[in-house]
C-alpha cells in the first residue's frame, strides 16, 4: 500500500506535511477556509473566517478550539492554539500556485502541554515525553489522512472506507516514524 509523504518533524514540536492537488489555489483554498468543505475532509468545522474569530472543531463536547489568528487569502489560514492554554500553538496551512496545481504545506507546531491530554500513554512507550511531547501515531495518521480526505473532495471522489483502513495502518508507521523526533 504506497502513502503520501509522511510528515517530517521540523523539531520537537513542529510537524509539517506536504501535499500537491492538481487543482487552482482558489478551488483548494475554498476547501479549507469554508467550514461546510472542510467538515467534509477532516471534522466538524464551526468558525467565521475572520482573524480573532473562534474555532470549534469535532463539535460542542470537543476541546478543539482556539482563534483564528492568521488569515492571508487565498494563501494562508491559521488556527491558534487552544483558549484555554493561550496562543502559543497553531496549525496552519499554506497554499502555493505550482505548474500542476497547488502545493499545500500543514504546520503544527505545539507548545510543552499544548495539544496533549494527561491521560494520554505515551506512544510509542520507549519515547520519554520530556516537556510535553505532543505527538501521537493516531494525530500524526488522523492528519495525514485527512489531507488524503483532502485529496478526494478536490477530486470528486468518495473512499470513506479506504481512507479508514489506511489510517489505522498508518498508526504503525507513524509509531516507528516518531522515534525519528529530534531530542531535544
């Protein structure tokens, strides 16, 4: 089963994944700034896209939420960390115009305690968290799945099922992956 390229780890906190759609800047970008489109490819979305709105992402129970802090369009959205623990964290993502489409670059970056729960094992078990290792194989999978979710809505395409069975392989691989993270 071939994958897209896995996320690279920039640092300890940083994670980047890089994806090219043969489609326009425009179409892409109305896929990740639209909540409607971007519930679709990867959870529900509530937000207003202005900078200093709030997020909530996986619906009213979920602690997915934050502000946005960063809007530059159609190049550029990003999300701040959580309201609760202040602005340090993010995700973003950044569109560029190549020859074939458009080139999507996803950013995470995670401050010590930001984005991890306490009752999360650590994982793979031998890591030592250090200051907050953020860092899960199913975050890692549920990202990059999602930018393959990503991949079929641009291309009209629905594979649910497929992309479900390619996440829960991918754990395996981003648990080996992350032993890769650099100390720091």
């Amino acid at each position: 089963m071939g994958y897209e390229p896995l996320a690279r780890f920039i640092d300890r906190f940083t994670i980047e994944y890089v994806r090219e759609y043969p489609h326009p800047v425009p179409r892409v970008w109305r896929a990740i700034s639209d909540p409607a489109e971007l519930s679709i490819w990867f959870w529900t979305a509530d937000f207003t896209l202005e900078v200093g709105s709030p997020y909530a992402f996986g619906g009213d129970d979920s602690d997915f939420k934050g502000v946005i802090t960063a809007i530059e369009p159609p190049n550029l959205l990003r999300f701040g960390g959580p309201l609760a623990h202040g602005q340090g964290g993010y995700f973003q993502i950044r569109l560029e115009p190549t020859s074939a489409g458009t080139r999507l670059t996803f950013v995470q970056h995670s401050e010590p305690g930001f984005w991890r729960k306490s009752e999360w094992p650590i994982d793979p078990p031998e890591l030592e968290e250090g200051p907050g290792l953020p860092w899960r194989p199913g975050t890692l999978s549920g990202w990059h799945s999602s930018l393959d979710c990503l991949g079929d809505l641009l291309a009209n395409v629905r594979q649910e099922a497929r992309r479900a069975a390619e996440e829960r392989a991918l754990q395996a691989i981003y648990r080996e992956h992350m032993r890769s993270i650099p100390a720091e």
